[in-house]
C-alpha cells in the first residue's frame, strides 16, 4: 500500500492524507472524524490521533493512507 500523497502546483507541498475507521467486531469498520484539538505533535516529532475510546469492552482500529474508505 502507498499512501496517497497530494501535491499542490502553486506551493509545490504535499499533503498526506490519513483516515482512520473503528470497529467492535473485526468487521464493519466504521469511519473516525479528525477533530479540532485531536491531531497534536508529540514529544517525540510523531503525529498522534487522540479520541475517546467508547463504551465497546473492545475494539479495533485501522489507520489506512492509500485510499478513503468507501
């Protein structure tokens, strides 16, 4: 898998773009929102997601950059 990068002609960046889908039953994976104040740099340079875990006992997630989930 590659992820998808976009390249803006004006500025000549990229951007790389990131979704994330969760799931409580390793199927069905349903689509994470980015929200404001939830992408922070960490101590470290790394970029890091932070959202609420929710009510499941369990769960799963999946990060993909090649593609948006349909």
């Amino acid at each position: 898998m590659c992820p998808l990068l976009e390249r803006y002609p004006a500025s000549g960046n990229f951007a790389l773009r990131l979704w994330a889908e969760r799931s409580t039953a390793l199927g069905g994976f349903e689509p994470m929102s980015f929200g404001a104040g939830q992408l922070l740099l960490g101590p470290d340079g790394g970029l890091e997601y932070r959202f609420p875990g929710g009510d499941a006992d369990a769960a799963f997630y999946r990060v993909r950059a090649d593609a948006k989930p349909r």
